[in-house]
C-alpha cells in the first residue's frame, strides 16, 4: 500500500514509472511535466515552499531551490511520519533533516541508477561507513544497504565507528572472503585512513566506490594523490565515485576522469552564486538540483558546492564554495579519526 494519498500517490506513480521507463530509453513523459506538477503540489501543501514561490513557476529551471542551509533550521517538506535522514552536520554546527513519508522512491531510483551506472558488481559489500542498524539516519550507509539486493545470498559489513575505522574487523572480514571479489564503499576520508595502514591489494574483479571530500582538513592524501594510490596499492578492477547528499534522494556517478552522470529524473544547474542567474553550459557556479524523487521534500535544492555543468547534462565538481563550512559524509569519519587520536 503506497503511503502517499490523493495528488501526492498520483504523483508517485507518475515518478516511479519514469525511472524505469526513462532507463529503457522511453520515458513515460517529460521531466518538465513531472517537475511542474510537483512544484504546484509542494507548493500547496507547504507552507515554507509557498512562501519560497508565491507565484508558480512555468519552467523547471525557474523552480525556487531551498538553500542546504535551510534544513538544519526549518521543517522542509509536507512529511511528518516516517523515515528522516540527517546530515553530519558542520563543526559545531546543527544538522540538517530530510523528512519522508516513505523511502519507496529513494530506494527504487537509488538502486536502478547505481546498477545502470555499474552494471555487474560483486555480491559481497565492505562498507567503511557507520552500520545502518545504529544508525537509520545515514543516508550513505542507507544507499549502500541497497545493494545487498543485488546478490541473492547478500553479505554486507560495516566498519566504521564512534573512534574511527574498525581496522581489526576489517582484516578480518577480507580474509573470510577468501578472495571473493567485493564491492568497497568509502568516504574519502575513511579510505585515506585505510590507506594510512598495510593494506593487501583487493580480490580481482573488486569494485570501489568513494565518495565526499576532506574540506581541506588533516588526512595526507586526497583529490588524485588518492585515486592514485587507491589503484596503485588496493587495484581494484573498477574505482568509481559518487556525489550525494542527505538533501537529495538521487545520486550522481562517475569515475576519477571523468564527470558525474545524473540519472533521468534528476537535473543540475549551475547559478551564479550572487545573482541566482542560471549560468550557461560549462560555465563555473553555484550547483542546484532538482529531483523527482524528493516528492516529500523540495524537488529544489541549492547546495554550497561549486561546478560546471556541461552540455550533456554531467557536473564536474570544483569543491566547496569559497567560506562556506564544512559538511558531508566524510567529515563524520573525520571527528571520529580525531576522537580516536585526541582520547
């Protein structure tokens, strides 16, 4: 039973037939159309979005954003029940909350892209990130949980903790793998750390993912001095890296040459970062997003981070803007790291 109700269960179906049909080559409808019945719809139902846009938008672009600021203060969206992901937070900083009646859609485009963009991957998941079963409201440990359905005998490990990574069970549970290929799921930041130690390269055909940034913090290596001796030390078949963020419900894939590829029901926009103007294809700015998959939140989101966006539709990421603080996943294996050696 869907947990949306009226406009909003219509709209749900409505979205999840566009991802499959839009991974098929055959979308149900256009983006726009969906996008707009949504901005109508979040707009009506919450308050917070109707005094964002009082006058509804006629184009997708000119959709109002919610600045990622935004959620650590106010309530977005029109969910009272049900799952809420928070963000890290900043040092010393609150954290954000994206609220959802209902993980449905989250998961379904979550898990169809991530298997669109990777195509065959190993069974066995080893995950450098908290253990979702502590902690519901990583929504990086939630994504990775998905991919257990991708074996019919999954296996999925979690090794990352209040005092930094779990290196004792880590080895251990490589070497009960015996040499079974595995997929790796990483922040930057915890796979620097991996780094920092003897590590044995991985089982032939293994995947690795990384994701986050170090906001220009403490670890040795990062940008491509880590993709370097990620695949000069672990040599994995495959190193891919992804973009998210609690905000969004979608996520983007790449690999350390080249750009981050969006799925279909997701758009990126670069903005000027004081004016709000939509900037051209491959102009450098402020990136916003806007994602069918955030019916319970706002399909708008601008985000602190700065970057191009191409032609095609794919987002090089250029970091964080200028004075803007530190957040993301990787920041959480950060305090950790620090409350390790600071004990």
């Amino acid at each position: 039973m869907t947990p949306w109700k009226g406009p909003a269960a219509a709209l749900a179906d409505r979205i999840a037939q566009f991802i499959d049909s839009s991974l098929e080559g055959t979308p149900s409808e256009d983006f726009e159309s969906i996008a707009l019945d949504m901005h109508a719809w979040q707009s009506l139902s919450d308050p917070l979005l109707r005094a964002l846009s009082p006058k509804l938008a006629t184009e997708w672009r000119a959709i109002p954003a919610v600045p990622v600021a935004l959620f650590k203060h106010l309530h977005v969206g029109t969910a009272t029940d049900g799952p809420v992901f928070r963000t890290s937070g900043t040092t010393g900083g609150g954290r954000g909350e994206h609220h959802m009646r209902s993980a449905a859609l989250y998961n379904q485009g979550s898990l169809a892209w991530a298997s669109h963009c990777l195509q065959a991957t190993p069974a066995d998941v080893v995950a450098l990130l908290v253990d979702p079963a502590t902690h519901p409201d990583s929504s990086l440990s939630h994504m990775v949980a998905l991919f257990s359905a991708w074996s019919p005998t999954p296996s999925t490990s979690w090794h990352q903790t209040p005092m930094g990574l779990d290196l004792e069970g880590l080895g251990a549970r490589m070497e009960a793998l015996a040499g079974r290929p595995v997929f790796v799921g990483t922040t930057a930041f915890a796979l620097a750390e991996w780094l920092e130690n003897d590590v044995a390269p991985l089982p032939p055909g293994s995947v690795l993912m990384v994701t986050g940034g170090f906001k220009g913090r403490v670890h040795r290596l990062e940008g491509e001095a880590l993709y370097h001796e990620t695949l000069a030390r672990l040599q994995p078949a495959h190193l891919v890296t992804e973009y998210g963020m609690t905000e969004l419900s979608s996520q983007l894939w790449g690999t350390p040459s080249t750009a981050y590829r969006p799925p279909p029901w997701l758009r990126a926009v670069a903005v000027d970062p004081e004016t709000g103007r939509p900037l051209h294809a491959g102009e450098r700015g402020q990136l916003r997003f806007y994602d069918l998959c955030n019916l319970d939140g706002s399909l708008g989101i601008e985000t602190l981070d700065e970057g191009v966006v191409h032609a095609d539709g794919t987002v090089t990421l250029h970091g964080r803007l200028p004075d803007s603080p530190a957040r993301g996943c990787s920041l959480t294996a950060e305090e950790a790291w620090a409350a390790r050696n600071n004990a």
